[in-house]
C-alpha cells in the first residue's frame, strides 16, 4: 500500500535543505539593501534601510529657500517614498523566495468538494 502523502513529505524534506540555503541568502542580501525617495521639487532624498529605517537625508542648498512647512513636506515625501521603495524590495525578494519554496500538494477534491484522502 502507498501513502500519497508520504512520498509528498518526504519530497519536501528532500529540498528543505537547498530551500533554507536560498532563504539565508536573499536574508543577507536584503539586511544590506536600501531604497532612496526624492521629493517632487527633488531638493531632497531620503535614503532607506530594508527595515524602513531612515539611514541618510540629502537636502540640496537650494531647498533652505523653502519656509519650514514647505521643506518638512519634501521631506516627508521623500522619505514615504523611500520606505515604500524599500518594503517594495522586500515584497519582492521574499515573493521569490516563496515562488520557489516547496509547497506540498493538496489532494485533489472529489466531484462534491470533498477531498479524496
């Protein structure tokens, strides 16, 4: 007798390996990425952490101009840019990783929706 279910266990087992191998990396690869926003008039750019944290502002010269209403409004742009670009990479990178995961297959339902097993 033959056990569906145990031939998909123990496929899965098979790739955990390589799979959590693939996870560590891209884990290491997005702790070092970061993401940049700029701000409509593009007198300021916030740089992100893959976490959201903020890690570096540039304000050009030109942008002491605005009054500080205006100037905290190009920074909040900027910088709600910058984490939106970052979570953005992260959706991205683990989209992959779990497109590539091993997923086990769910028994098939029978003509009343019932699974088989």
């Amino acid at each position: 007798m033959t056990f569906p279910a145990l031939d998909r266990i123990e496929a899965l087992a098979r790739n955990l390996d390589g799979w959590q191998r693939q996870l560590g990396a891209r884990m290491a690869e997005l702790e070092q990425s970061s993401a940049e926003g700029v701000s409509d008039s593009g007198l300021v750019t916030v740089t992100a952490a893959a976490d959201g944290k903020i890690l570096s502002t540039e304000i050009n010269a030109r942008a002491m101009r605005f009054d500080s209403y205006t100037l905290a409004e190009e920074f909040t742009a900027a910088a709600n840019r910058a984490q939106e670009a970052a979570a953005a990479r992260v959706r991205e990178i683990v989209g992959e990783v779990m497109g590539n995961a091993p997923a086990a297959e769910r028994p098939a339902a029978d003509d009343h929706g019932y699974d088989r097993y």
